[in-house]
C-alpha cells in the first residue's frame, strides 16, 4: 500500500510502509508514528501521528509528564533562564497534557495553550484548573487567539510534526510583542530512520527573524529526560 507525498518543487516519492510503529528512544516516546517518513517543502523529515490516541499514556514518558521531581525541577530551572523574568503572557503551542503550561503557571506566567488534539486539551484543562491559563483546541500553524500578542511562544517537540516549519516560525514571531522571544524545544530522535530537525537548520531558518540566538544542548543532561539519552536534543531562545 503506498502513500504519496509530495517533496520540494513538485517531486514526488512514494512511501511505500504504512506499519504503525512505536519510536521509543532512551528516555522519550514522542508517540505512535508511521514508519513512512517524508519530507516537506522545508526539507524537513515528518510523520502522521495520532495524538488523540496518544493523549492517555502520554503523561507515562518521564519528560511528558514530569512526575519524576528531580525531571519536573530540572524542567522547570530551564524554563526559569528561558522564559522572561518577569510575569508574561506565554502561548504554548502544542500545549499536550499542558506538562510545560503548568511549569509556567507556577512561575507566575499567564498562559494560552493551544493544540490539535481535544484529547490533549481536555488533560491539560483538568492538569491547570484554576490556574491563571486558557486552553484552545487549534493548529499551531495558525493558533485562534486573535489580536492577543505574547512575550514568548513556547514550542516544546512539536515544530519537526509540522509540514510547513519555515511558515510556521514566520507566523509565531508576528504574535510577538516587541522584544518577545521564542522558546523551541526540539530534537532529532532515532537511529535508524532519524527524524526532527537537527540545530543545524533551526537555527538557519531562525537567523532572518531574530536579533539573538541562544542554542543550548539538552542530550547530556540526564535529569531532563529521566535518564542517558544517546540522541540529539536541545533548545533555541529566539530574541526578536
Ligand atoms: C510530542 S507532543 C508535545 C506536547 C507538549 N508540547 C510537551 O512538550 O509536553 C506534540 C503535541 O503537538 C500537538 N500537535 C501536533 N500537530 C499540531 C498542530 N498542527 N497544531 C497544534 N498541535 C499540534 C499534538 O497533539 C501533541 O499534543
């Protein structure tokens, strides 16, 4: 059974396996995926995920849920440095259960979470009752919050399942306030049939938007993940 994707300036592949696997690496599920992989019109390697399915068992990974403290504490010490020091307005785009939002909320931040997936909403809703945070089911490529701008838009693993990346950057930096920032968590998992967007091409595509950027890599802190990971993994801080 094949799949048709189309690649750059009208080429097109056929991926030929449509097999649902699992891809976990040491540390960290990102979810159920095809194994056909494609890459889209920003070159970058994506794959279909069905995240409603995911949304029950996502919070088991150490990183996703952050049930672990010494996880949790080491998240949260990374967001301190990498969110505005005082109290902001942060979009979370591709929210999930709402893990980070919440890591946000307890530092004093206002939050709007944004993503595709009802299942996700619904948990990160019930994991920020009461809490100074609205959640929106939506694309991230387009999120619904109208004329609101933002002191950080905050992306943790979802920019490499999006097929328009470059697009997408371009987008979130317009829903910035002045001197606004944004905080993309990304990675590139696997050995076998890699996929993500390595620093590499993040932070090219981020040069023409920001002022400053700041790469931190995250794979040798094992705290982060819940153990050893053996991949690539790290943040860019886009000043606007
Ligand atoms: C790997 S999870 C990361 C969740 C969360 N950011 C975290 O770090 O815990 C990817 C999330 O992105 C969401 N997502 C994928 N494509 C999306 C899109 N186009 N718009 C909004 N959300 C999307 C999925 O529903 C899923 O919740």
């Amino acid at each position: 059974m094949g799949r048709e994707f189309l690649i750059g300036a009208g080429l097109s592949v056929v991926a030929v396996t449509v097999r649902l696997i699992r891809l976990s690496v040491v540390g960290v599920t990102l979810g159920l995926m095809s194994e056909s992989t494609a890459t889209d019109s920003d070159g970058v390697a994506w794959a279909p995920v069905d995240w409603d399915a995911q949304a029950a068992v996502f919070d088991d990974e150490p990183d996703h849920g952050l049930r672990d403290p010494q996880v949790r504490a080491a998240w949260a010490e990374r967001l301190r440095d990498w969110l505005p020091g005082r109290s902001s307005d942060i979009l979370d785009l591709g929210c999930g259960t709402g893990s980070l939002s919440l890591l946000a909320a307890e530092q004093g931040h206002r939050v709007t979470g944004v993503d595709l997936s009802p299942a996700m909403v619904e948990r990160a809703r019930a994991k920020l009752a009461g809490r100074d945070a609205v959640f929106l089911v939506g694309d991230a490529t387009d999120p619904p919050v109208g004329e609101q701008r933002f002191d950080a838009v905050l992306v943790r693993h979802v920019l490499w399942a999006l097929p328009g990346p470059a697009r997408a950057l371009r987008h979130w930096q317009g829903l910035l306030r002045p001197e606004g920032r944004l905080v993309l968590v990304e990675g590139v998992w696997g050995t076998v049939t890699p996929i993500g967007i390595p620093p590499e091409r993040l932070t090219m595509l981020l040069r023409p938007l920001a002022s400053h950027l700041h790469l931190e890599h995250l794979s040798g802190d094992a705290r982060l993940w819940g153990g050893e990971v053996a991949d690539e993994r790290y943040a860019v801080v886009a000043s606007i």
